[in-house]
C-alpha cells in the first residue's frame, strides 16, 4: 500500500508542471508568423489583355471602343488588316489581368492569374486568355500570362427570368502565366537584415532580439523600434545565410499586445482582447418600446337588410414596455475579458447595445483598454 502511494505521488509530480505550462506553450509564435524578412516580399502584376471564344456574352463594340482598338490591333500584328471595316462580333471581352509574383521566383516558373472584365461583357465563362504581358511597378515585363479561363458563376436567362450565382465576369486561370523575369536579390550580399513585426510592439521587438542571441550566442539582434528588429549575421554564418535564417525563423516568442476593443458598427460584430480590464462599474441597460397594432374590422348590415351600409371599424392596440423588469449587474475591479461577457448576458444584451454599454464604460473611464471602431 506504502509503495502504491508513493508510484501515485510520483505520477502527479510529474504531471504537474506539464499541466502549469501548457497556457504559456499554447502563447508561443514562431518567429516567421509575426515578422517579415527584408527582401523577402511578393510584388504586383498587372496587365490589360483580351479573352476570346466567349458565346456572345462579350463586350458591345459600339459601347467598348477600346475593345474594338484592341481587336484590332491584335489582328494587324497576326497579318489580318480589318481597318475599315466594322465589326460586329460579340465573343471578345477586353480584360484587366493581376497576378503576385512570389518571392524568388525563378524564370519559367508559373503563377495564377486573376481575370475581370472591363466592358460590358455578361459572362466570361469557356473564354481563353490571349498573351498578356503583366507588368510590374517599374514598368518592366516581370510574366506573360494565357490559358483558358475559369469561372465559378452560374449565369441563366430565359424570356421572362434570369438567375445569377457569383460573379461571371471575373475568372482564374491555374498556372497561367510563365515568369520571365527574376527580381535580382542575393542573400550573401547582405551584411545585416531586417525583420519588420506585422503588429508593432516594444516588449514583442525586444523579446525577439532577446530569443535570437540566446540562439546565436552573440548579440546579432537588436530592437531599434517597435516595428524593426535588425539581425547582423555572425562572419562565420554568413557562409550559409539559409540555414541560418530557417533556424532563426523557427524560434518560439511570446508576442505582446495591448488592450483594444475592436467595433464593427455596421455588422455589430466585437472582437475583445484578453488583457481588456474593466473598473468597478454598475450597469443598467433598458428601451421603451411602443407596440402600435392595427386590426380594422368591416361591419355590415344583416342579409337582405334594406337600411345600413358596410364600414370599416379601426381597432387599434398599443403596448408599452419601459424596460420595467431590466436588472443593474456590478462589474467589480479588475474583471477580465469572461467576467465581462457574462456579466454583459445576464442583463440579455444583445450585440447593438453591448457595443453602446462599452462606448459608455469607456467613456466613464472604467475601461481599461482601447476602443478602435471600424
């Protein structure tokens, strides 16, 4: 019996700190998911093209002249000359093409491409994009993109009715466009880098300068503002910057981050962050409403009565609520996010006014945190 108490008191030893410490492991971010590394970044295509084969769902030539430019144009450059003479199809639709080209993207990669109409074309569907070059913000060709376009619209229409899902005029084409130009970067060449935080903060910035040279064993990292945190990679590192960034990148922060309420007037969403502390605070939170019923009812005489005629009688019922039976809950000092929201439901507050009673708090000077309205 004495051992079996003993084996017993060793498994909850060695059970407990587990259990202590799984809040503060589920904290944890890596690194890679709240930074982004200099250079590392996508950038922006765009370019202006035209989708073919449509069945006369295209763009009116009369009300697209650019369409109509375009058509031509790409005609004369295939040897076919059509100056002069007026066209009347309806199976072609200019188009704007947008693509992002993913960080070290190598030549003769391929990437997706976004499609949407610029005329008046209805339905874009069974369509096939032409050579598009897609350009970057210096003007130069970074890909050039065609392919058959994909829509996931649903688009009918009879005599009477019609009936659309989606949106038609914008497609996808997988895979569409080859890039062939490569944005010249080279990690070798750098002799520090930057790590920009998504979401700027002091205690973050500093506990990953702290985590990186508890790594590196030398003070590479410094927090230099609360969006940027700079790494100079050690002489004998800077041999294989890759590996020594996708270790770096690996690493486990707690991240930081300051009390904000977040209000969404228009949909009554509230989104609340953990470290909102609310003061010792009563609220009460009742309407008057006015219920006003109209039920006419028709009098008429008796059948085959010689005298009388048929009226109509108002009936009207009004009911008033004051909000007579509405409770005052107290929140006391220090409440954390849980307590608030119970608190809050026990009065049957619904989101519209849960965001005035904050409003209200915050006002007051109780609420603890930031109130950001979207």
């Amino acid at each position: 019996m004495v051992r079996f108490v003993w084996i017993l008191l060793g498994i909850l030893a060695f059970s407990a700190p587990i259990t202590a410490t799984n809040p503060a492991q589920a904290a944890e971010t890596r690194i890679k998911d709240i930074v982004d590394f200099e250079g590392v970044r996508d950038n922006m295509l765009v370019g202006y093209g035209l989708v073919v084969g449509l069945n006369g769902t295209g763009d009116s030539l009369t009300n697209a002249p650019f369409t109509e430019q375009s058509l031509y144009g790409m005609l004369e450059r295939l040897g076919v000359n059509v100056r002069g003479i007026d066209l009347k199809t309806k199976n072609v639709a200019a188009v704007m093409v947008t693509a992002t080209l993913r960080p070290f993207a190598t030549q003769g990669s391929r990437i997706d491409v976004d499609i949407a109409s610029l005329g008046d074309a209805k339905n874009l569907m069974g369509g096939t994009l032409l050579v598009t070059p897609l350009l970057g913000a210096d003007g130069e060709v970074y890909a050039v993109g065609q392919g058959p376009v994909a829509t996931s619209a649903i688009s009918a229409q009879g005599a009477a009715s019609s009936v659309t899902r989606g949106v038609p005029t914008a497609g996808r084409v997988a895979n569409g466009a080859i890039v062939e130009r490569e944005i010249p970067f080279s990690l070798s060449q750098l002799g520090a880098m930057r790590l920009s935080l998504r979401n700027p903060d002091f205690t973050t910035a500093t506990r990953i300068s702290n985590t990186v040279n508890e790594f590196l064993h030398n003070k590479a990292a410094q927090a230099i503002s609360p969006s940027s945190v700079v790494l100079t990679i050690p002489a004998n590192s800077q041999a294989d910057w890759v590996k020594t960034i996708t270790s770096i990148e690996q690493l486990s922060v707690t991240p930081d981050e300051i009390a904000k309420v977040v209000i969404d007037e228009k949909s009554g969403v509230i989104v609340m962050g953990e470290k909102v502390r609310i003061s010792t605070v009563a609220i009460s939170q009742g309407n008057l409403t006015i219920r006003i019923t109209e039920t006419p009812q028709v009098s008429q005489p008796q059948p085959f009565s010689q005298t009388g005629t048929t009226t109509t009688v108002d009936r009207t019922n009004i009911q008033i609520d004051d909000g007579a039976d509405s409770k005052v809950t107290v929140l006391h000092g220090g409440v954390s996010l849980q307590e608030l929201v119970h608190g809050l439901n026990s009065l049957g507050v619904g989101p519209r006014d849960i965001i005035s009673i904050l409003q209200a708090i915050k006002t007051a000077g109780a609420m603890q945190a930031d109130i950001e309205v979207m």
